[in-house]
C-alpha cells in the first residue's frame, strides 16, 4: 500500500434537477458548449449524476485549474523573536549577594 494522502479536490455543485437523463444530457451538452467558446470558463467540468428519482446535472472547476494559496511557514526571524534584550534582565536581587 502506498501512504498517499488524499486530495482535497473542489467539491461539485448541483446545477439542476430533471426527471429523465435525456433532459439531463441536453443541459450537460449546452454547458460545455458555452464553456468551450468562453475562455472565462476553462477548465469547467460538467457530469449527470443519478439519484434515486431523478438525475442532476453537477459542475466544477477541475483541479488543475484551481488557484492554490501559498501557507506560510509559522516560522519567525530570530529578530523579531527575540524581541527588546531589556525585558530579559536576570531577576536576581542584588541585596542577597
């Protein structure tokens, strides 16, 4: 087995409901139409998906086209960790010496 962690792909969102796959499948069909002749929306997918009763028509961005954020490391310069050296005076009482 290998350890791969999964991806985490946008999810899909439902465009509309039909009763048959055939109206479905036309909804489907104008999507990538519109899509393909729009640069706007490259990258879009579209699938019919059946549900119990009826069929949906879901889209998304596919995954290759999403824009990923950049995470910042957590870490900090030792400069600004340190901070001000008069705060971090030793807490020795001198009348004790």
């Amino acid at each position: 087995m290998t350890d791969e962690k999964p991806k985490n792909n946008p999810p899909w969102k439902n465009e509309s409901f039909h009763a048959t796959f055939e109206e479905a499948d036309i909804v489907r069909h104008k999507l990538l139409d519109i899509w393909s002749n729009n640069e706007e929306h490259k990258g879009m997918q579209v699938k019919v998906k059946r549900l119990s009763q009826r069929f949906v028509v879901k889209t998304r961005l596919h995954p290759d086209f999403v824009v990923k954020e950049k995470k910042k490391s957590g870490k900090k310069n030792r400069k600004s960790r340190k901070g001000n050296t008069d705060k971090r005076k030793s807490q020795v009482d001198e009348t004790s010496l």
